[in-house]
C-alpha cells in the first residue's frame, strides 16, 4: 500500500505539471533538482503596509516527476499560502533582468513554473503576495536558481557572450565621508569581457526598488530620513547586458553628514557680489534612434588649480538613462541627477588646462542637453 507522504507527493507532481501544460512548456520536465546557489540571509524589511498580506513562506523548487525530455530551461517555485484580513486574491513572481526586477508570472496558486529560460542560467526571483484591496505584501528573501531541462538536454547556442559577471561581495559602509544620506563600498565583479557597471536595488515594503546605477564599486544616495535604516544588493553587469547574482544585503544608516558652520554676524554685513565662474564647459551630443554619445570638456578658467572635481548636471527629459561612461566615474540617481567624478590620473586640472570625458546613454524619443553644469558645486560657464 502507497503511503500518504508518497501520494501527496504524486499529487504534487501532478499539480506542477498541470501549470506547465498552462505555462506553454511541453511535455516535460527536470532531469534532476538543481542545487540553488546560497541564498542570502534576510535583511531586515521595512514596514510593511497597514493592511498587508502576510509574506509568502518556505519558499522552494517544486520540479515535477521526471517525464520524457524537453529542451526547454524552466524554473518551478512552490511557497506556502499568505494571511491577509480580507482575503489573499494573488501572488506575483519578480524576475531579475537587465532592466531591473520586472513581473514575470501571476498565478492564484502557490505554485508556478516560469518556461522559455535558458537551460543552464542561473535566474534570480522573489515573490509577493495581493489581496481583494490591493494591497501588497512584503517580498520573500531573493531566491538564485539555475533554470532546468528534461532527460534530453540540447538547447540552442546563445549568441555572443552569455557568462555573467561575477556577484559582488565585500559590501561595507562608512566609506565615504560627509555624505548626507547612505554610502557603502563593494568589492569589483569580475567578468570575461568586462563589468560596464552595476545597478543598485533598494528594498521597499512592496519590492525591491532600482536606485542608481554605478560604473565604480560604491554608492551614494541622499534625500532620505536621517538615522533611518535602509537595505541595499547590488547587481553587476556586462556589456552584452547579462547580470550577475545579486550581492548579499547590506544594511546602512543614513548620516546626515558633517554640519556646516554657520557665518558669523556682522552688524553691518558688507553685500557679495556673485563669483566669477572658475570652470567652463562644452557639451556635445550625437543621437540616434534609441541613444546618444556626449562629449564634455571641463577647463579650469580660474588662476589656482582644481585639484579633485565632481561635475555635476541633470537630464531635462526623465528618459535619458547612462548605460556607459569613460575617463570619470559616473553615476545616475532616480531623479536624472548625473554625476561625474575624477579618475586618479585626471583629478588636478591647472589653470587655463581642460579635461574630456564622456558617455553613451539611452533615450524614449527626448534626448535634450542639459542646460547648466556645476563643478565642485559651484556654477560653470558655457562654451
């Protein structure tokens, strides 16, 4: 006689092929249970929202009993069911991608397997859970997991570069002095090709939410709640767009950076005039279809040498996204604030001397200029 545990696990089976065959994936399943790499531990959550599901638990691959074979990648994820006061009507599944964390499946069930993925990759996922007021719960820890084939396994061949760079590690905070806001440090990813950047993620009640991105392995983000506690992976990523594993959390306080003395008081103050600028700078720009490619000249027009600069401008359109950056480092916040910082070979500009960089970025069919620049904060002339 079959045992329950043994019947419950055919009933199992059953239940997740059912929602492949709904899926769009053939008539098969996994060779074998694939070994996830090490997932990380959670970090803590912000609040979640009054009236909120509970989050979804024990999270786990549910591959199917193996069939016939299948040439098709997939992954299989099964949870345990959320609470909620008025009723739980839903879950979503949250895939990362080289645009960041984007739906990859609804279901009503607590299952879901996810087809048409690359057999071999490894995907990374979370899930939420909804309820009849549309609230959102918090989401589950990340969960990293190689996409599985059937007993016969012969994909087609990726075109190009398919290996990810490697995840970053190392992360540490108090590495950047007088910031006000958040700052942390990572060790660099490694990649066969080469690292273009990374992009940072910061958890929310509902998710995780793409902050910046960085082409240098640190982070700064100000306008938040001072002494507040944020959570923070970062993602690194290669010029034929594949992404790494996302890094462990990092947990930071933001600081509100060193105070400014305040000016003394004259009783008769003597009226400034306005400073002469110390910098000028020429802007060009060629765009085409779905980008463009700007060169910036920076010259020192004062008489006493910049030594270390931050260029800082912003986008007019929100569309126009950096994706590449050379001869500085450069960073983007979610304000289309930019940021260009020296390299160690370029920090000194001497007077009357000029330094190039530049960048590729992407734009939604907008890719005006910026109209003004600022240089060590203060305002730069025009060429």
């Amino acid at each position: 006689m079959r045992s329950p545990r043994y019947l419950a696990w055919l009933a199992a089976g059953a239940a997740v092929a059912a929602a492949i065959a709904l899926s769009g994936v053939p008539a098969g399943a996994v060779a074998a249970t694939p070994t996830p790499s090490p997932r990380p531990s959670a970090a803590p959550s912000p609040s979640a929202e009054p009236g909120a599901p509970t989050t979804p638990s024990n999270v786990q691959l549910c591959p199917p009993p193996v069939p016939t074979g299948t040439t098709q990648g997939y992954v299989g994820l099964c949870w345990s069911a959320s609470t909620d006061d008025v009723g739980v009507t839903g879950y979503e599944v949250y895939r990362l991608t080289a645009d960041g964390f984007v739906k990859a499946a609804s279901t009503t069930s607590t299952l879901t397997v996810l087809s048409g993925l690359v057999y071999g990759k490894v995907y990374t996922f979370y899930i939420v859970a909804k309820d009849a007021d549309g609230h959102t719960s918090p989401p589950t820890a990340l969960i990293n997991t190689r996409a599985v084939s059937g007993m016969v396994v012969s994909p087609s061949p990726i075109p190009g570069d398919s290996t990810p760079p490697s995840k970053p590690t190392g992360l540490r905070d108090n590495c950047v002095a007088d910031f006000p806001g958040t700052a942390f440090c990572w060790t660099a990813s490694t990649d066969d090709v080469g690292v273009t950047g990374y992009a940072i993620y910061r958890l929310t009640s509902t998710g995780w939410l793409l902050v910046g991105t960085r082409t240098s392995p640190y982070f700064m983000e100000g306008n938040l709640t001072t002494y507040a506690r944020y959570t923070y992976i970062v993602v690194a990523r290669d010029a034929a767009g594949n992404v790494s594993v996302p890094s462990d959390p990092i947990t930071t306080t933001a600081l509100p950076g060193f105070p400014t003395p305040s000016p003394s008081v004259s009783p008769t103050p003597t009226p400034k005039s306005t400073p002469t600028p110390n910098c000028k700078v020429a802007y060009t720009q060629s765009t085409w279809w779905t980008g463009f490619s700007a060169s910036v000249s920076i010259t020192n027009t004062g008489s006493t040498p910049i030594s270390g600069w931050t260029l800082r401008f912003a986008f007019p359109s929100a569309g126009e996204r950096i994706t590449q950056g050379w001869s500085a480092d450069w960073n983007q916040g979610p304000d289309n604030t930019v940021t260009a910082s020296n390299m160690a070979w370029n920090a000194n500009i001497a007077p009357g001397a000029s330094v190039s960089i530049g960048f590729n970025a992407s734009h939604t069919g907008v890719s005006d200029a910026p109209s003004t620049f600022s240089l060590n904060g203060a305002p730069c002339a025009m060429a």
